[in-house]
C-alpha cells in the first residue's frame, strides 16, 4: 500500500516504459556490431545494446523523478522510505536489463559493461532530479559518450581513458568501482536532497 | 535582458558544451593544424553534427517547457507564440556563435594560419553557424509537441538520424550536404571551400530554419498538438532537405589551382605550399640529408631536378615525369620524423594510374619500392628507419629500376 503510494507519486510508468523500450530494441539490435558511432570509429566495435543502457538508465533515472519540486520532510523515516524507493527501482532496473541482455549472450558487450554503464548513467543523471531539473538528465549521458567517441581514443587504440569507459563494451573492475562511486555520490545528493538542507527550510516541517 | 534569459532558459548555457567541446579539441589539434586555415575552420566542423544533436536536445527541452499548460498564457495568439520561440532560439543560439566565432578566430591566430582568402573562411564559418542554428531550430519545433521529460532525448536521437542520413562520409562525392561539413583532420593544401555550394547551404538552411521555428501548433485538451497543416509543413521541410541532398550537385570542396610555390635552394631546388613554411625547417633537412647523400654516393637516379609538395590530392598531372621532378607527402606534423615514408613517397611513381587503381600494383613493385626505399635510407644515414626483409641495391639496380618506372612498366 505505502509502496504503491511511492510508486504512484513518482514517474514510474513512463521511467519503466522507457526501460522496457530499451530492454525491447536492445534485444531486437544486440547481435548487430556498431564500428561506429555517426562518424566516429570505435577503437573497440559494441553491441547496440551497451549503448541502449544509456536510455534504459535515463528510465530509472525518470522513475526516480516526481518529487522533485515538493519540499519534503527531513526525518529518519523519509531517509530511509527513499532509499528503499531508490535501491528498489534501481535493482529492478539493472537486473531486467542486465538479465536480458546477458541470457541473449551478445557479443562486444560484457555483463561488467552493462551495470558500470547503468551506475555512470543513473550517477549523471540524478543530480539533475535532485536539483530539479529531470528534463535535463539525458544531458550528461549523451554528451560523455558522444565526447568519448570522438576524443577517447588512447594511445594504444585499444583503451579507454577512465572518463570515456561508457563506449567500452568489456569494461574493468576499476572502471565498475569509479562509476559505483559516481552512483553513490548521486544518491547521496538524492537522498539526502542539499537544497532544502538549510536550517531555515527544514523548520516547521 | 541577458539575466533574464539565463535564469529562465537553459538553452543560454548551452555555449559551454560548446566551449567545452572546442577546448578538448584546440588541445589535441592543435599541432595539426599549424598554418593550414582550411583545415583549421574544418577540423572544428569534426565536432559539428555531436553539437548539433547536443543543441537540438537542449532548444527542444526549453520549447517544451514553454510549451506546457501552466505557461500558456503567455502565448494564447499565433504571433505571440512566434515572438516566443524566436527569443528561446536568439537565447541559445547567441551565445553559442559568439563562442564559435571567437574559437575559429582565437584558433586561426593560434595555428598562424596563412590564409589566402578571409571572405571565404568567413563564409565556411557562417554556413557552420547556419547548421548549428538549424539544430536549434528543429529542436524546437520537435519540443513544443513532446513532454519537457521525453523532448531532450528524442530530439537529440532524431537530429542524429538526420545527419547520418544526410552529412555523407566522402567529401569526394559530387553532392550537396546540406546540413554541413563533417569535417577534415588531414591537410588541406590546394583545396578550397566550394562558395556556391557554401551560398546554397546557408540560404537553405536559414530558410528551412525559420520555417521549423515558426511552425504553427493546435490547442487541444490543455496541450499542443500538431495540425495537419503543421505536419505537412514540417515533413515538406524536412522532405525538402532530403531531396536537395540527392539531387542538387557540387562538392564541398573544389581544389583552388593553387601550387607549392615557396622555393627553397637547397642540394636541389625544394618547393612547399605557403601554409607549410613555418613548420617545414625539419623536412627541408631531412629532404637535404636525403638528395645529398644520393648525390655522394652515385646514386644519380635517386637525384630530383626539383621536389614539390604534393597538395592533398597527391600527383600533379601538370608535372612532366621526365622533367626528374619529384613529389613529397604534405608536410604536415602528421608525419614528422616519418623519413621513411617521406623517402618511399619521393621513390615512388606518383604519375602511374597503376598505383590509384581499385587493383593493387604487381608485386614486384612493392618490393623495389621497398629496396629502394631502404637503399636510400641507409646511404642517407637512417638506418634505424630502414625496411626489414629487403636489400641494399647498387646505383646501377636503382637506375634500372627508375628507368622502368618512367615509362610505369611496374613488372
């Protein structure tokens, strides 16, 4: 009942209809090999779906979004009801995704490069709720992989540099830990919601 | 005005991206680009079709947002709607061609460009303007129907679409692109932009523009929709871009007539383009070191009467093959302390269609090439540059093989 409160004063249905868009082409496209994205090479060609987490991402990041206008209360109990909502959604999101993605056992895309991808992508696009602004979340997303494309070419030809890991399709451990920090980092923002953390706003509520 | 404007669109902080993106490639490019001005103004437009799908998101979320029921009331007549949306567009766009104008500025002075003519790299900067504004342009009038939630991606996708569709890879090929340059990242010596096809760009573009941004919109159950007048408006804009790809003929870029005409004296007569000067004083000893060994050692085969710099097209069909004048690659920084191509490319027989055809020269070529190449590279002191697996030829081997080549008989 409480759960499906939180459900309903949130994007869910459209943060998950974009999910499952995703999930859906993702499927569909994942076998095809992109060299290249518009007119940039790929050092390392991917599978559509390691960049169809991207949208997918931007659907959790969309479920997440509701309350972002609405000054809620500063307690314990919100902390925790909101982090609930948020592991809950973004659990469900990663494990569909990545679940389907990886049954279908695609080439140039690696279980690793998924979820890293869903953490930079939720990590980016978050702080865009919090501060209000979730029309703009797609933003960051779409401006590091388009950048990482067309200067995150290393030396070797083979490698990414840390910023552009969200085009590489096999993905590192460090990459994972940097981006789970990222995704920390937002939640943190999120929940904890620094806009009304003065204490003039958090009185009388 | 300006406080206005950048506390209530976003749009108005899209020059940072812009900024951003030119930055990251000034730094890279930099080197590249040293007094080439045509491969300076097309190396930003590299980046060109990522910032427009980056504008385009950006002018469709802000067009949304306006669009939606609670600011209504500010546009409840068609004209007032226009005056609105021409303001979004003049929010986002100004500062982002301030931006753009002042980085092809800052980098032509940067890169000592020598530039031969200022109206017409003024013109490939307006009509990398028009394309820019364009994507600001179709953004907006894809973002006045959607959600300010779903408008920014989906705009952003649709632009992508359109400039794969519609930008082309090759510059060769003898057609319009429309929505503007993809750029270059070689040396652009001997070509120049094409001023008709820059002139029909831009016009089309303005046109097309303001026709997308003052497209009209219906008010139905507290949203806009689009009318069917609207609709066919918009596919005829875009139908329109379509058709004028596919049929209205002309290259981007035309080759302007100009030769390697800066002649430098020195174990034998050396000539660059006029761009090159500044960076060249390292090939020019590379070209000395090469022609005087050659002439130490009796290699008199291996001797040019005269070495020009090839333009980006490569072999000058102007140039009699007897007359013993020689091509070298152009000297960008590209191939800085690249001996060992500079001295295969000075080798080579530029002048036979053999070596331009779809099938590959007979192997025999390639092996003498090779020798020679390497021959070349240890009598002139490179030994470290030189060809593995092939052999040291005597002058007499040299001298037959280029008798052979004058007349292209490769076997």
């Amino acid at each position: 009942m409480i759960l499906r409160s939180i459900f309903k004063v949130h994007r869910t249905r459209l943060g998950f209809a974009i999910l499952g868009v995703s999930v859906v082409v993702a499927v569909l496209s994942g076998s095809l090999t992109l060299s290249r994205l518009g007119f940039n090479y790929l050092s390392v060609p991917v599978s559509p779906a390691l960049l169809l987490a991207i949208p997918a991402g931007l659907g959790v990041v969309i479920a997440l979004s509701g309350l972002e206008h609405v000054q809620r209360p500063r307690n314990l109990r919100r902390f925790l009801s909101d982090i609930l909502h948020l592991v809950l959604v973004v659990a469900f999101g990663v494990s569909i995704y990545w679940l389907t993605v990886h049954s279908r056992g695609f080439e140039y895309v690696s279980d690793l490069a998924i979820i890293r991808n869903f953490f930079i992508v939720v990590g980016l696009g978050l702080p865009w709720v919090t501060f209000g602004r979730t029309e703009h979340s797609w933003l960051l997303p779409f401006v590091v992989t388009l950048f990482a494309t067309q200067f995150g070419r290393s030396a070797d030809g083979i490698s990414y540099p840390w910023w552009a890991s969200i085009i590489d399709p096999f993905g590192t451990v460090s990459q994972l830990l940097w981006a789970f920090l990222l995704f920390v980092s937002a939640t943190v923002l999120y929940i904890t919601d620094p806009r009304f953390a003065s204490r003039k706003n958090a009185h009388g509520l | 005005m300006i406080r206005f404007a950048s506390k209530s669109v976003f749009g108005f902080w899209s020059f940072l991206v812009v900024l951003g993106a030119y930055a990251f490639l000034f730094v890279i490019m930099l080197a590249n680009w040293r007094g080439d001005a045509v491969l300076t103004i097309r190396g930003f437009s590299i980046l060109t079709w990522i910032l427009m799908m980056i504008l385009a998101g950006i002018a469709s979320v802000d067009a949304a947002r306006f669009s939606t029921a609670e600011r209504a009331f500010l546009f409840t007549e068609k004209k007032s709607a226009n005056r609105s949306f021409i303001f979004l567009f003049a929010t986002t766009f100004i500062p982002v061609a301030i931006v753009h104008a002042v980085s092809m500025l800052c980098a032509l002075v940067a890169a000592e460009a020598f530039i031969r003519n200022p109206f017409v790299i003024a013109l490939a900067v307006i009509a990398q303007l028009a394309s820019l504004a364009w994507a600001i342009a179709f953004g907006s009038a894809l973002g006045r129907f959607l959600s300010p939630i779903v408008a920014g991606p989906i705009a952003a996708i649709a632009m992508f679409v359109m400039a794969n569709t519609l930008m082309g890879q090759s510059s060769s090929v003898n057609r319009i692109r429309i929505l503007g340059d993809t750029g270059a990242s070689i040396p652009q010596t001997g070509l120049t932009w094409n001023v008709t096809h820059l002139l029909v760009q831009v016009v089309f573009l303005a046109v097309t523009g303001f026709i997308l941004l003052t497209i009209d919109r219906m008010h139905m159950a507290g949203r806009y929709m689009p009318s069917i007048k609207t609709c066919l408006t918009g596919l005829a804009t875009l139908g329109s871009l379509v058709v004028a790809t596919v049929t209205i003929p002309g290259a981007p870029m035309v080759e302007n007539g100009v030769r390697a005409d800066h002649c430098i004296k020195g174990a034998t007569e050396i000539c660059i383009f006029d761009e090159h000067v500044q960076g060249s004083r390292s090939f020019i000893e590379v070209l000395n070191a090469l022609v005087s060994a050659a002439k130490d050692h009796g290699y008199d085969a291996l001797v040019p009467a005269k070495i020009v710099e090839s333009s980006v097209r490569g072999w000058d069909p102007a140039i009699d093959p007897a007359s013993g004048t020689r091509m070298v690659p152009p000297l960008s920084p590209d191939i800085q302390g690249e001996t060992a191509y500079i001295a295969q490319y000075l080798a080579a027989p530029l002048w036979c269609d053999e070596l331009s055809s779809s099938t590959p020269p007979p192997e025999k070529y390639f092996e003498d090439n090779m020798n020679v190449t390497t021959t070349w590279l240890s009598i002139a002191g490179f030994e470290t540059e030189t060809i593995d697996g092939s052999t040291i030829l005597t002058p007499k081997e040299v001298d037959e093989i280029f008798q052979r080549w004058k007349t292209c008989s490769l076997q």
